[in-house]
C-alpha cells in the first residue's frame, strides 16, 4: 500500500464520522460523565477534553478501518507520543502514521488553529524511538485525521448535577462537525502553534484545513521538512547565542538562497575538497 492510497482510504472512511458522533440536529451525542450513582456530569468545553473524548469515539471506527485494509492497529503506548494510532499493512509492511487533532470554529471562514506535533526531538532525529511508537523515518505517510466544531454559547453551569432522567435536557457543549483527512505537510503553517511551544502550526482557513491547501502544498514535502528541520524560535536562537536564520517562508527563502550564492563561489575549491576527503577515507579503508 502506498502512502496516496492510505490517504484516499482514510478521506473515504471519515465521510460518515460527523453522523456517527452528532445527533441528527448536529450536536454531540456526548452530554457528560457518570458515577455510579447515576449522576452526570457535563463536560467542560475546554479543548483538551473534548479532544480526547472525541478520540475514544472514534477508536471502534479507526479499528473497523484497520479490518478492512488488512492493517494492524497500534496505540499510542503513552501519553503525548507521536503518533495517536500507527497503521502497519500487512502485505507490504508499510507503516501509516495518524494523529487526531481537533480545533473551533472562530467565524464562518477561520479555526483557532491545531498544534501538528513538535518540530524537535523525533523530528529532528528521524531515527530516534524517544517519544514516538517508532522512528519517524520508518512511516510512509504522516497524516492529520482532523475534527473541526462550533462551541455552543449556551451550555450548563459545570458545578451542577443531572439525573439520568434529565439526560435529554442537559445541552452538548460543542455541534456541527466537519471531519477531513490530509497529510501532514499540507496542512502546516510556517509558524510555530499557539504560546511558548516547540510544536508546528496549522493553517487557520477551514477551506485550506478541508482541501489540504496549505503554503507547503505546491512546494513539496521535502520543503516542508527542511524547513522545520532547522527552524529556531526568537527564545531557540538566543540561548545558541546566534541570529535566527528564518522565521518565515520568505526570509527562508532568502536564508537558503544566501547560502547557495555563496558555495557556488566556492564551487571549484568544494569540488577539490571532495576529491581529497575521499582519497583519504580510501587511505584509512586500506
């Protein structure tokens, strides 16, 4: 299996996602938590839950996928590990990395915006096992199965309690979803995600977020590595002590093109220093 027919399997099977979590008027069929004495509790609409419990309801549906394309599913084995769910086709062995990422509507064109993993650590060192279910470079494909909701402005106060009775009463804190799938890579912005975070930005247009149309679509996912490969943050490049290369796609052009000026100056001199480093590595071989 390749990494485009993962893709298309994966934007087919999350077409009825939307139906299979809401309630026929678009809101969350999730109203809360239970104890045991039958007592409910709503949910905060605070991102992070909502993000998780959205994940739980998709799991059964992430398997049946698995089932179908003859992959075997594997979890996450800890919390904030890369990816959520791995997918490993058996025929061809192929690894499928998927991460659930959610985000709210701000208007009727905009997200807040999602965080597409750190651009550090097993980014960076593509062959490292620290913090992922395994090394970045052994996945063919990365892909972002993502959920997009409005949040309701009228929702229950949080310290009150509800009965099973009451269930129906009790109002969802977020509707009308929109799921999609993309690849990773083109859904990513040139900026780091909201605060302090070494983490990867998503663009905010919910059309570029649906159609996979971010600014590193037309330039290739080998931009979109490199570029995030070697990007420093304003707090990064200070306690290097160096300037900051770049910190967007123009200066990274520029930074980049500054660079390939200057070794074409030197391109007889690089040539010749070639020529000798493999005559001595000939030296020490023999």
């Amino acid at each position: 299996m390749t990494a485009e027919e993962f893709l298309l399997h994966l934007q087919e099977h999350t077409l009825p996602f939307a139906e299979a979590v809401a309630t026929s008027e678009g809101e969350w069929i999730v109203k809360g938590f239970i104890d045991i004495y039958q007592r409910i509790y709503t949910i905060s609409v605070d991102t992070k839950i909502v993000s998780k419990v959205l994940e739980l309801l998709l799991f059964p549906m992430f398997t049946a996928f698995a089932e179908k394309h003859d992959c075997i599913i594997h979890l996450s084995p800890q919390q904030n590990f890369y990816p959520d769910l791995t997918f490993i086709h058996r025929t061809s062995a192929a690894k499928f990395a998927v991460d659930i990422k959610s985000t709210y509507r701000i208007s009727a064109t905009d997200v807040n915006g999602m965080t597409l993993g750190a651009f550090t650590g097993y980014f960076r060192n593509r062959e490292s096992a620290k913090n992922t279910t395994y090394p970045y470079s052994q996945y063919m494909g990365h892909c972002v199965l993502g959920v997009i909701y409005s949040k309701n402005t009228h929702v229950a106060d949080e310290r009150k309690q509800f009965t099973l009775t009451e269930l129906a009463t009790i109002p969802s804190v977020i509707r009308n979803f929109q799921f999609f799938a993309q690849p990773k890579y083109r859904i990513a912005s040139s900026r780091p995600g909201s605060g302090n975070t070494k983490n990867i930005g998503s663009v905010m247009k919910i059309e570029q977020l649906i159609n996979g149309a971010g600014p590193f679509t037309q330039l290739g996912e080998e931009v979109y590595d490199d570029y995030w490969m070697y990007y420093l943050t304003a707090d990064m490049a200070r306690s290097f002590e160096i300037p900051r290369p770049y910190s967007d796609l123009k200066s990274y052009f520029e930074y980049k093109q500054r660079g390939s000026e200057i070794l074409q100056q030197f391109e007889d001199q690089i040539e010749q220093l070639a020529d000798t480093s493999a005559a001595v590595n000939e030296e020490e071989i023999e």
